[in-house]
C-alpha cells in the first residue's frame, strides 16, 4: 500500500468533496471515488461490484451508503458491505487526517 496526499487542508478537500457527493479521482492506474459524510471521507473502487456501472453517478443515501444508479444496490461506506448480500463487497481504500493533510492508501 503507498500513501498518497490529497489535499494539503480541511477547507481545499471540503471545497472538492461536498457533503455527500462523489468525486472520481485517479492516481496512476487506481481509479476510486471518493466522498465525504459528516467529518468522514470515505474512498471506494470506482466500479460496482454487480454490473460495473460507475458509482460515481450514484448517491449517497442517509443510511451512510452508497447506492448504485443501475440496481440500486447499497454498499456500506464504513464496511464495504452490500446491504443485502447479493454481491460481492465493495473494495475500499484507507482514508486518514494525518498532519493536517488527507491521505488515501491504495
């Protein structure tokens, strides 16, 4: 896993990731999504594990999760989890505050 900085402030990462929406970001050959909850950001592969659609044309939902716009298949952001077992998990990476800066490992 390698560290990578995302943004180097609280206000420049809360200005690109607004309160649950979701951003698609790429870091050499990685492409994630990314999305913020309250104080917690969350990242996740970029693909649906059902059919693949791009689940950064989904939704956050007030359950904390996110929501395919193909199937409506909800994955957990804490866990990954899809909320009915129909599928495999949803790959998630680490996201951490760490000296003032976001970080992602991927």
């Amino acid at each position: 896993m390698t560290k990578i900085l995302l943004f180097d402030s609280k206000g420049k990462a809360e200005k690109i990731v607004g309160l649950h929406k979701i951003v698609k970001l790429q870091i050499d050959d990685v492409r994630f999504c990314l999305t913020r909850n309250g104080e917690n950001y969350f990242a996740f592969e970029e693909k649906c594990p059902h059919m693949s659609e791009d689940l950064s044309k989904g939704r956050i939902n007030p359950y904390g999760e996110v929501v395919c716009p193909w199937h409506d298949y909800r994955f957990s952001l804490a866990t990954g989890e899809e909320t009915k077992n129909r599928c495999v998990d949803l790959k998630r990476y680490a996201v951490f505050w760490e000296e003032g800066g976001l970080y992602v490992e991927i």
